[in-house]
C-alpha cells in the first residue's frame, strides 16, 4: 500500500518561552516491512539548526535547536511511505528455537536485553494472563503470541484516554479496559513473562476508511525466531501488516515518542493540539 499522512502538531505556552532541543520521532522508519518515500517537516518558529539522527534503537528522528523567544511550536510532516507486508506470517519458523523462553543468539541476548525486561505494574494479573495461555497449550513464541493477541482482544476493551502517561498492566487487566497505549504494554509484559523479548511501537493505523478522524496509534512488536520483529496490536486484534505506519520503536514507551523536549519559561504551561490526515491507495511506489 501507499500511504501519504499530514501530520499536524502545536504546542502553545501561554506566554513566551525558550525551547530546548528537540527530537522528533516522526519519520517513518525505513525497514523490511515499509519504505519511506518521501518526507518533508516545516517547523515554527524556524529552528536555528536540524538534523538526522539514528537513535540508540535504530529509529531515525529529526533533532531540532531554538534561538530567542516564541510563544508557540508547531510542527507539521508530510510523508510518503509504502507499506509491504500484506503478510504478518510470510515466514519459515526455526523450529528448533520454536520455544520458549525463546533461545537467542549471544549478539541477539545483548541488543534484545531491555526487551526482555520486568514492566513496572505488571505483577499478579499480568502473571496469571501469561501463565494461563502456557497452560492452554501455547508454549511457542508464535502460538502464544497470537493466542495472548486473541485473548486481550475477547477481553479487553480499547477507550480513549487523553491523560498522559500509561496504566500499569495489572490495572488495565483489573478495569478490562485501557487505551492503546495501555493494552501494548499489557502485550508487551505478558510476553516478557515467558522470554518473548518485546518492545513499544508508535505510528499510524489507516483507521475508519468512513472517517476523516485519525490519531496517533500504538502496538507492540516481539521477536518471533525466523520472523525478527513482528507487529501485533492488541488494540485492533490482529497481526500487522500493511496498515500500519511505524514511526519509532523502544523497549520503554518513552523513547518511541514522537515528540521530546522540554522549554524554560516562569509559570508557561504547553497546551497541545494535533491533527492527522491519512490516505491509502493501491500500490508500493
């Protein structure tokens, strides 16, 4: 598919403020799954300087610096991408590392090792989940992917939340509900508890067709053997394919961001607004 997105961000402070440097998470990444053919940013007030960078999780971001005063930021990326999987299982499974925890590579071990940590929040509930799909039956990474995928999908209902931050795993099992943020992490959690090393994607989902409505979307991705990472959203039910966007991914939700920075001004206050336009037509050029 070809995806074009307008993606419109701005920061009111109330009074004038100095910003610090920024970094923006709002370019496409560039990997087996989707091609970013086009990208433009405008940025207000004009940055005294900007420049690409690779992230210590491979994600390219835009960081951008300040000069003088401004009461205001804004924003707005314009992107191309093709979008390639039509096929989340387009894959030969190792069968002898089709276990679990899953075996990893000593070079795998060192850069999936955030991946595989504890979650903050995810205890009992969190446990019970995992340990309940292994029971079942589910005992390999892509079974028990798949099956925790189905099972927060039957149980688990997805509401906007506009407060910052995320819920704990254990909560959002204990309210059955969450937003999609939340219910990443809860995916995220479940599959750390066996040794799936997973982490927390951000981007876009082509949403209602209907709707002219679009927001910020968030998923999960686990490191299947003989898949790499694989998109799954909880949220949505399914394994992703092409109609998803990926702009960053982190072991922790903060670093997959789209927006980081902070500003110095007394008593300034950020009011944030965002729009997103997104069309998909047929096609991978």
């Amino acid at each position: 598919m070809r995806c074009r997105i307008v993606h419109r961000t701005r920061y009111d402070y109330g009074r004038e403020v100095f910003l610090e440097p920024h970094l923006l998470r709002l370019v496409p990444r560039g990997d087996a799954a989707q091609r970013l053919l086009a990208f433009a940013a405008v940025i207000k007030p004009e940055p005294a300087g900007r420049t690409f960078v690779t992230d210590a999780w491979g994600n390219t971001a835009l960081s951008v610096w300040f000069s003088g005063l401004t009461d205001h930021l804004t924003v707005t990326t314009e992107t191309t991408v093709a979008t390639l999987r039509d096929n989340p299982f387009d894959y030969l499974i190792e069968t002898p590392r089709a276990v679990l925890p899953v075996p990893l590579a000593p070079g795998e071990a060192w850069l999936a090792g955030d991946c595989l940590a504890p979650v903050a929040g995810a205890a009992s509930r969190t446990a019970e989940l995992a340990e309940g799909i292994l029971a079942d039956g589910a005992t390999t990474p892509q079974t028990f992917a798949m099956e925790l995928l189905g099972r927060m999908h039957a149980r688990l209902a997805t509401s906007a939340r506009l407060e910052p931050g995320l819920m704990a795993p254990d909560t959002v099992l204990a309210r059955r509900k969450g937003a999609c943020r939340d219910l990443a992490l809860v995916f995220i959690a479940a599959c750390r508890h066996v040794g799936i090393p997973a982490r927390f994607v951000s981007g876009y989902h082509e949403g209602d067709p209907d709707s002219d409505e679009r927001d910020l979307h968030a998923w999960a991705e686990a490191y299947l053997p003989g898949g790499g990472w694989r998109g799954f959203d909880p949220s949505l039910g399914l394994a992703v394919t092409d109609r998803h966007v990926v702009l960053a991914a982190a072991p922790h939700p903060d670093d997959a961001a789209p927006v980081t920075g902070s500003f110095r001004g007394a008593a300034a206050a950020a009011r944030l607004r965002h729009a997103i336009a997104l069309e998909v037509s047929p096609g991978s050029e």
